[in-house]
C-alpha cells in the first residue's frame, strides 16, 4: 500500500470538537424568578384554562393573533422594555411527557434563535416527573441551538450563552438534577455531531484516533488505539480489507468505560470516514456529501462515552470503533475478493460500496471475545434502511427479544426513534457465496434485513442488537432538537441504554 500524506491545507487551530468550548461557556440554569435582562422569556402552558399573566394578554388576545395553544406553537411578542415575551403551547395537559416537553423547548429555542439569552417557564408539567422534565427540556433548547461552527467564523444567529428554566411547583433540588444531566447528554449529542458534520479530509481515521484520546482522558474512560500493523496481527481482514485503497491508515478505537458493576455492554460502531463506494463508485451526486457521516455510528458512541462517567453509571461499557474510509485505487480490494475476518470466516466481497459489514464484522468477533451480556453495533448501514423509515426512524433487529426491548425503552425516553424489522433468517441463503463462507450482498430487496443477517453471522449466541442509522443520522432542515446536518443519533440512546442496563 502507498502511503503518503495527501496535501490538505486545514487551519493550524482546527478544533475538531468546537461544541466542548460552546457548551462550557454556556450556563443553563434552574431558577425560581428569571433574570430579567434575558433577551426572551417563554411562557409554556397548556391549551385549557388561562394564559400566564405576565404574557399581558389573555388567550383570546393570543387566538387573535395566531397562537393556536399546540404543543411547539409559539408566539413572538417584542416589549417596549425587557425581555421579550414568547408564547409557548404544551397542547392538553394529559399529553404532557418528556419527549413533548423536549420539542416545545426546541421549539420556543428556535423562536428565539437570534437571542444569546432566553429564559423558559414551564406552568404546570402534570405528571412528568420534574427531574426528567428538566431534563428534557434542557436538551430540547440547547441541541436546537446547536450549529457546526467549526469553519465560519460568521454566522447568522448569535451562540447561546445562558439559558434559565423554571417549573412551576417543581423543587430546585429537582431542576438542578435534570439540567446536571442533561449537560451530559448534550455533550453526547453534540460529540456525535460535530465529528459527523467534520469534512471527511479535516478527519482522518487516525485524527479520530486523536480526539478519542483527548475525549477519554477529559472525561473518564481508556481508549487504545490500533494501527494498521496491530490490526493485521488481530487478523481484522475486513476492516483491513475496505482500507486496501486508501492513502490513510484504518484505525480500531477501543473504549473502555469501567463501571464497577459485572454487567458488561459491548458497542461496535461503524467509522467509515467517507464512503466513495470504493471500486464499485458511488454515482457522484451532490448526496454523497452526506458520506463524512459514514462514521456517524462511531461518533454516537464516542459522545455516549463522555456522559458516562458524569451520570455515574455503573455498567462496564466497552466499544469497538471500526475506522477507515473507502476509497478506489490501484491498490483497492476487488469486486470478487476474499477477506477473512477475525475468528476465520472467509467472504467474498461481490459489492465494495457493502463496506460498513465488511469493516464491523471483525469489531463484532472482538466484542463477542470479551463475553459481554449484550452487543449492539451502531451503523449507517444501508440506502434501504433510510428508504424503508426516512430520517425519523432507526432500523432495529435483534437475535434477543429482552434486548431489543430494552433498547426500545431507550429510544422512548431519548425520543430517538426505532422501529424493529424482522431478522427474517430465510434470506440468509441471499449471501451464500460460492467459493467463500458468506458473501457480503444480498438480493434487490430487504437490504437492511440482509445487511443485519450478514452481522448475525459473526455474534455467535451473544444477545445482539442492530441499529441501522443510515437515515437518522442526519436532518436536511432544523426540525425540533434535530439541527441541520448531522443529529448525532444514538449518543443520548446509548448513554441511557448504558445506564439502565
Ligand atoms: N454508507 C452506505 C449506506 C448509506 C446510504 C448511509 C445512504 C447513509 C445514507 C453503505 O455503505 C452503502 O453503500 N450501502 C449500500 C449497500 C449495497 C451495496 C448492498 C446501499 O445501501 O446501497
Ligand atoms: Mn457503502
Ligand atoms: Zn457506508
């Protein structure tokens, strides 16, 4: 393999990970009485009985004007002195949860998108309990203010800088607890994001290497890092397989959180840090861009990995993030090609562009070695995936129907969400292969099922779980905590997965 450093000029004060100097600048705060030098102050209600007082204007006042009273419904209404007042809609009281409580904030974050510091009132939260209301309220109005600053220095909307929140009736000790997690969670989501949003050329498999190392020693957690040479000795032919033409080195990031408890967690992330497609060339179409965030599975589980230690929690969580990208060359790996994965298997490559299975199968051989409780991989995986549930919606699949629960009961809280697809084992014939043990494409259809069966092949009998990302990992348009660009999908998940386990 050649290898040389490409020409790339990147400022000298790249910052790979600019959200951790945003969101230590940025002071969300429990309050009883918001500071009234705030820029805008929100007022969260539900669609029966009065509007708060302080609005000034009662709710047919507010009707007039526009203000329907839905849950995310907002109302802008300037002041000739102070803050401005913002009308916020809950919609019915018996509708109330955390995940509708974290679009209203992100809904009243957005309407006030072009102030550095607003202030967000809840009147009456029914029965959600107030840690996790705060909680959820704290994300939904620091993700939606969430940008990829890296690279301009210009920006339309100002940074948020502080953000207070008060729940009518709530205790303080409650308030605190939820905004202290949620600054874990967001760090989590906004890990996941900034390294997806990264270029592909400013973020290099061996640059990921770096900032895990970085991230690892801030917030609690080993990483090590293998090379190319290590990888051969680990005998990872898959990933080292889909790296054959690059001009960059693969790199496997091993995390290892240590929990205190003997329930152990194993992640395996997909980090294909572009994918062309390889020999078998991806058309080229502006939606390729979206392939810097091939690695967005990665990139999830390392922000899942800097909450950990902040929330206490006391699974042992250990990840294998499979990392290169996927690029045609002389020395590329070939249409008919056999790999052989950690353990032995072989298989023959009939699809290079079917690279992310190829390069997580041996990460999944390395966390079945450790003998964890449950595995679950993390992949943008499949167009087949984003075509069956579009940008909303994750696929799972599963060997364990207690597994897949769980994680089901992750993804509810996070609002990250998934739905389960059958692991329907009669197509595996589709990946026989003639000269090899499996081979790595299915047949026209079911592409995410047959994706999914080629990793059971390489989870013997360990509790399994699948998250095929490929449409959820990112967002064309700002839509509720989802910024436009990458959304860091499953950081928020997996960190609660990790903590309830
Ligand atoms: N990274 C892609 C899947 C993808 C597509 C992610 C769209 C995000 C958005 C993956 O490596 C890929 O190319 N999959 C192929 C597999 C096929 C060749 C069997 C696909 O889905 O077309
Ligand atoms: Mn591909
Ligand atoms: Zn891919």
């Amino acid at each position: 393999m050649q290898t040389h450093t490409p020409a790339k000029l990147i400022p000298t004060d790249f910052t790979p990970v600019p959200s951790l100097a945003w969101l230590r600048d940025l002071e969300v705060a429990a309050v009883d009485e918001t500071d009234p030098t705030l820029h805008a102050v929100g007022f969260v209600f539900a669609d029966q009985g009065d509007a708060p007082d302080e609005l000034g204007l009662d709710r047919a006042a507010l009707r007039r004007a526009g203000f329907t009273g839905k849950a995310g419904d907002t109302l802008l209404l300037p002041q000739p002195s102070g803050p401005a007042l913002v009308a916020v809609g809950a919609g019915p009281v018996a509708g109330l949860s955390p995940a509708l409580l974290r679009d209203v904030a992100a809904a009243f974050s957005r309407a006030t998108s072009s102030f550095e510091r607003v202030g967000l009132r809840l009147m009456d939260v029914g029965d959600v309990d107030p840690v996790e209301a705060a909680q959820a309220v704290a994300e939904g109005l620091v993700l939606a203010r969430y940008r990829y600053r890296a690279l301009r220095a210009e920006h339309k909307e100002p940074v948020l800088t502080r953000a207070e929140l008060s729940i009518a009736g709530a205790a303080a000790e409650a308030l605190r607890a939820g905004v202290a997690r949620a600054s874990a969670t967001v760090r989590a989501a906004a890990v996941g994001r900034d390294l997806a949003n990264t270029p592909p050329g400013h973020l290099t498999a061996q640059n990921l290497g770096e900032v895990a190392v970085d991230l690892g020693a801030a917030y609690g957690f080993e990483v090590q890092v293998s090379d190319r040479q290590e990888l051969i000795e680990l005998g990872c032919g898959g990933l080292l397989g889909v790296n054959a033409g690059s001009a960059e080195e693969p790199r496997m990031i091993r995390l290892t959180y240590a929990g205190g408890s003997d329930r152990k967690l194993a992640l395996v992330g997909k980090g294909i840090m572009y994918d062309s497609g390889g020999i078998s060339l991806k058309p080229s179409d502006p939606m390729h861009l979206l392939m810097k965030m091939d690695m967005g599975g990665a990139a999830a589980i390392l922000g899942a990995f800097t909450a950990l230690q902040q929330l206490g929690v006391s699974t042992t969580v250990s990840a294998w993030l499979m990392c290169t990208d996927n690029m045609p060359s002389g020395s590329a790996y070939k249409l008919g090609d056999v790999l052989t994965a950690r353990g032995g298997k072989t298989v023959e490559v009939k699809n290079t562009d079917a690279e992310g299975r190829l390069a997580i199968m041996d990460g999944l051989v390395l966390a079945t070695e450790w003998e964890p409780d449950a595995i679950i991989d993390v992949a943008t995986l499949t167009g087949a995936a984003l075509m069956a549930l579009g940008t909303l919606t994750a696929a799972l699949f599963s060997n364990d129907a207690g597994l897949a629960e769980r994680v089901e009961a992750a993804s509810a809280e996070t609002n990250e969400q998934l739905w389960q697809l059958p692991l329907e084992r009669s197509y595996r014939k589709q990946l026989d292969s003639d000269i090899a043990d499996i081979s790595n494409l299915g047949g026209p259809y079911a592409g995410a099922t047959t994706a999914a069966l080629f990793l059971d092949e390489f989870v013997a009998e360990v509790p399994w779980a699948h998250i095929d990302i490929a449409g959820t990992m990112q967002s064309a348009t700002d839509d509720s905590w989802r910024s436009a660009g990458a959304t860091g999908y499953g950081a928020r998940l997996l960190t609660r997965l990790a903590e309830s386990f």
